[in-house]
C-alpha cells in the first residue's frame, strides 16, 4: 500500500484537502492534526534538521509539509512498532530462528 500525504483543513467538520486524491470510495484513510506541540515540533525540527526554524511563526512551510508529513508517519510507524514489540509480538515471530554454529 502507497502512503500519500496531503494537506487540508477542517471546514465545518468535514476534512477539506488541498488537492483531490481520487480515491474510490470506501478506500480507509487516517487523518493526523499536525498543529505539534513544542515538544513535538522539535522533534519534527530536529529530525528535518532544521532547528534554526523553531521561532518562526511559518516553520512549516519553510519545513516543506510534505517531508514534515513524513517524518510524521516514519514515527507514526516506528511508535506502532515498538508498541507492538512491547505487548510481546514481534514482527518477525513467523520468521525461522537460527542458531548460531
């Protein structure tokens, strides 16, 4: 499956994108707000490696929505991963062991 990241806004509590995707209908999507607390918008900085913008009140569009948008989802995933790791699944539970010789 394709990851796209696009973005939009909330109008009347309907999500309004910027660009139509052409999705057909009945296709799951998730929704992220990415209004980032301080916290979270220097954890995005400091990922882009772009920290110099963290008092600027259009860091993110100087940050590129679209590489922001992915570095959301790299964490977005690796929070899933290691959550499922925690609760004693592993990813890789189907895969052969292999002992060491």
């Amino acid at each position: 499956m394709n990851r796209v990241c696009v973005q939009g806004v909330v109008r009347n509590g309907q999500v309004v994108l910027d660009e139509p995707l052409g999705l057909p209908d009945g296709t799951a999507v998730t929704v992220a707000d990415s209004t980032p607390d301080d916290t979270h918008k220097r954890t995005l900085l400091t990922a882009l490696n772009r920290l110099d913008l963290m008092d600027d009140p259009d860091w993110q569009v100087k940050a590129a929505p679209e590489r922001i948008a992915l570095v959301e989802a790299i964490v977005r995933d690796a929070t899933a991963l290691a959550e499922g790791r925690q609760e004693g699944s592993s990813p890789d539970s189907d895969a052969p062991t292999q002992r060491a010789a």
